[in-house]
C-alpha cells in the first residue's frame, strides 16, 4: 500500500494513477448516488401525477415526459455503472474473462451457424473472404476501400461550395447591374473564389486517381493462409495505363487500440513485409514492359511463399495482427497507387 | 519454482512490521516441462504449493492458465484453463505439499513480441484471504517460437 494514500488521481484510459480502493469506491459511489437520484426524480415525477392529479406542476406534456426520459437514463447509466464497478472490484480479471467467454460460447452455441472455434482461437473469420469465387484461382479477393470516402467527401463539399459561389455571383452580378453594387459582397467573392479554386483542384486529383487507374482484382489458390506454405496469386489491372513499376507483397500490421482521454484511438504499424515472385514468362518479369489497355487488361501470375515463423492473424478487442496483400503501382502520367486486400493466415493446426 | 515473497523495503523495518512479513503468505508456481517455449497441442503440466498459511484463513484461491497483451493498446485477456478452490476444499489437501495441474495448450494464439503489442502467456495464482488480502504469482512461458520479426 502507499505510505500516503492518495485522494486524487487521473483516470488514464482504463489505468487509474491514484490508490485503486479510492477510485474504485468513489466510481461506485458515483453511479450509486445517479441511480438514487434517478429513482428519486422518477418516482416523484410520476407519485406527483398519481396523487396529485390537478397540481399544475409537472403536468403531463412535454416537460413531464422529459422528467421520465432524464429520470430513466439516470437509472440505467447508474445502475449499469454500479454493477460493472461492483463486479469488477470483486471478481478477478481471470475470473470475469471466464465468466464472459462462457456467456459467448452459450450465445454462439444458440446463434447457429457461427464458426465458434475459430472465435474461441482470437482468430478472424473466413465467411467474408471465401464467398466470392475467382475465375482463374480459387477465391477473388475483396478490396479493402479507403479511397472512396474521401473521393464522396470531396465531391459533396466541391459541389456545394461551388454551388453556393455561383449564387453569390449571380446576386452579385445583379446588385452591379441594378446599379446599386454591394462591395462587400464583392470583396467576399474573392476568398469564397479562392477556396472554391483549391477545391477543384484536390477534386479533380481525387478523381484523376480513382477513375485514370482502373480497377485491380487479385484471386488467391487458397484460403486461409499457413505459414511454411506457397500460394499462387493471379492479379489483373484494368483501365488503359502505363506502368514504371508493379509491385505485389504481403504486408503484416499490428493494430492497438486505446483510450487517450475520452477519444478512442487506434495506431497501427506494419511489422512484416514478404515480397511475391512473379511467375517466369509472365508479363511481371525481366525488362517487359508492362502496359494495360481497356481492350487487354495487364495479368500478371505470381507465388508468394510464406515463411515458417511468421505471426498468425489475431484478433483480440483491443489488439490485432492483419495481413494484406498489397498492389503498389507507379504509373507513367498517373499518380501512384496503392490497393489492399485483406487475407488471413491461421497457426498450423487449427483445422 | 516461483515463490512469491513479501517485499522488505530497504530502510530498517521495525521488529513488529518484520515479524508480519516473515509470516506472509508464499505462494510456490512450477512447470513441469524441461524447456519453458511449448508448442501448440502440447500438455502444459504445473505444479503449486501454499506455504505460511492455514486453510482456515483462506477465503479462496484462483488457479488460471491464460494469455494476456501488454503494450500502447489497452489490454486484451483470455483464459485457457480456470479453476477456483474454496476453504473447504483447501482444507481437505495439505497446502504445503505440491499439487499437479494439466491442460492442453491451444493452436492460438501464439505468443508474440510485436512493436505496438506483446502477448504472453502465464499460468497464474491467486489466493484470497479472509482479511480481504490478495496474494498472486505467475509463471510465464511461452507458445510457439515465434521470433519477433518476420
């Protein structure tokens, strides 16, 4: 124990920096003394109603049922609080994580259908990677989008700055030619341009490199993937380009989870990186040069041999291991580009 | 064999404070297996002991195997094998003798020593005692041979 117990202390994420058994109770006391005053209000809101039906204060209408609405939230925030502080300082860690993984076992085991062993191995399931067949190996698979949004982002904003621009011009252009010119107005014009200018501009470079490339599929021999294995990869680039350099890989992140104040953050790291060879006469090897056309989509064959000690795809709550393969193209005339595709690697031995 | 003793602080402890912690509980973890990396379908074989308390001021005690993350992200937990001795059961066995324990290790997930994250597992003691004390050790080992980096 402390020599001086300390009163105060800073609640880090989960971590508490002060005496635990003071945090703890005070949490405890917190969400006890909401629940009371939940209980409290509510129960004078609605005895008020019954026992004094003609009173004019908290009539029933708008206020009466916000009462209620507050009164109840107040219960059940204090009352889930209290249990789960309750709980937590009663039980052990070992303990509640038993109790949550027997309530998960019982909740798959009802749920029909689930793969549960692979959930009770911290695994990623397979479901959504297996369902679509490929048309040269066995599965084709889906890409993991990350360019789209800020592409709808940047179009919805373009457009209605723009559209907001022309009206101010046009109210403008009015105001100068019924003889009566605003002139802030027409000095606002020129900043509202300006912004409007930069817009574009990052639209169109949004656009140029999400429709100049075409769209990338990669099928896969085999899925899951173990480690001390090789799989074959048939990737095909559509769209009419020009390409410096294609470059195709396995690329593992380790992703965490945590708390930073009361934002949640997640930072990721990639910790493995295994190069595919391209297969001898294909399009990717020696000095060809390697061109897509909209008529002739540029394909390319290759194996990728996964070492024996790599780390397996891992899927905690807070904490994750991913693997991706990973298209990364330079292209003449177009920016470059980088499209990932989400795969899993089981441990050897998990069936 | 991993005791757990009492920490002694480094300036002069009275005689009344240094009797308390010599009569500290002590809590002996052992793995029975030569090497201390195992791999995946193996048998994890250990073995404990309770030593400098009676039966009767034990409220209970926890015995798990389990994996747990440590590192910027916030903790990720799960137990392999989990069993809880009350009073009574304790006192029927001699704690100071040493009591076996075995469970099948898992296919997953392997132990692991990442950048941003590090999973370990360890077989783990608690012991609960009436006064509302807790007293655990652990053992680490380790599963699979993972290396750090690929």
């Amino acid at each position: 124990m402390a020599k001086w117990v300390r009163l105060w202390g800073k609640k880090r994420g989960t971590r508490m920096s002060g005496w635990w058994v003071v945090g703890s109770v005070s949490e405890a006391a917190f969400f006890g003394a909401l629940l009371l005053l939940g209980i409290l209000s509510l129960t004078t809101t609605v005895a008020w109603q019954l026992f004094w039906p003609e009173s004019t204060i908290l009539r029933i209408g708008f206020g009466f049922w916000l009462m209620v609405i507050a009164s109840s939230s107040f219960i059940v925030i204090g009352l889930t609080g209290f249990i789960l502080q309750v709980s937590q300082t009663l039980a052990s860690p070992e303990l509640r994580s038993t109790l949550v993984d027997k309530a998960k076992r019982e909740h798959r085991r009802r749920a029909a259908g689930v793969d549960s062993h692979v959930h009770e191995l911290h695994l990623p399931s397979l479901r959504d990677l297996t369902d679509s067949p490929g048309t040269r190996l066995a599965y084709r698979l889906a890409h993991q989008g990350g360019e789209r949004t800020p592409m709808v982002l940047c179009t919805l904003f373009a457009t209605a700055w723009n559209s907001m621009l022309t009206i101010l011009i046009a109210l403008s252009v009015l105001n100068h030619a019924s003889g009566r010119p605003d002139w802030f107005l027409t000095c606002l014009l020129v900043p509202f341009g300006a912004v409007s200018y930069f817009t574009t501009r990052w639209f169109f470079r949004l656009f140029r490199r999400h429709a100049g490339i075409g769209p990338t599929a990669v099928e896969i021999s085999d899925l899951p993937l173990f480690p001390g294995k090789s799989y074959r990869l048939y990737v095909c680039q559509y769209g009419r380009a020009r390409f410096n350099e294609l470059c195709v890989r396995l690329v593992g992140y380790e992703e965490s989870t945590y708390q930073q104040g009361t934002d949640l953050r997640t930072e990721r790291v990639e910790m493995a990186r295994i190069e595919a060879q391209f297969t001898a006469g294909c399009a990717g090897t020696g000095d060809r040069v390697l061109v897509a056309e909209p008529e002739k989509p540029l394909e390319l064959d290759c194996h990728i041999s996964l070492p024996n000690d790599m780390m397996h795809s891992f899927q905690g709550q807070n904490n994750a291991v991913v693997w991706k393969i990973v298209v990364q193209g330079d292209a003449v005339k177009w920016p470059s580009f980088c499209r990932s595709f989400p795969v899993v690697v089981y441990p050897r031995g998990v069936p | 064999m991993a005791i757990v003793l009492p920490k002694f602080p480094s300036r002069r402890v009275s005689a009344r404070r240094s009797l308390a912690a010599r009569t500290e509980p002590a809590l002996g973890l052992r793995l029975l297996t030569l090497q201390h990396a195992l791999e995946p379908g193996e048998t994890l074989d250990f073995e404990f002991c309770i030593q400098r308390v009676s039966a009767d001021l034990i409220d209970h005690l926890e015995i798990s195997v389990g994996w747990y993350t440590e590192g910027k992200g916030s903790e990720d937990r799960g137990v392999l094998f989990f069993k809880s001795m009350s009073r009574n059961e304790l006192s029927q066995i001699p704690l100071t003798n040493s009591h076996r324990l075995e469970t099948v290790l898992p296919s997953s997930p392997l132990s692991y020593e990442g950048r941003l994250f590090k999973l370990r597992w360890c077989i783990r003691l608690r012991l609960f005692l009436s006064d509302g004390r807790q007293i655990s050790a652990e053992h680490p080992f380790y599963l699979g041979h993972l290396t750090v980096e690929v």
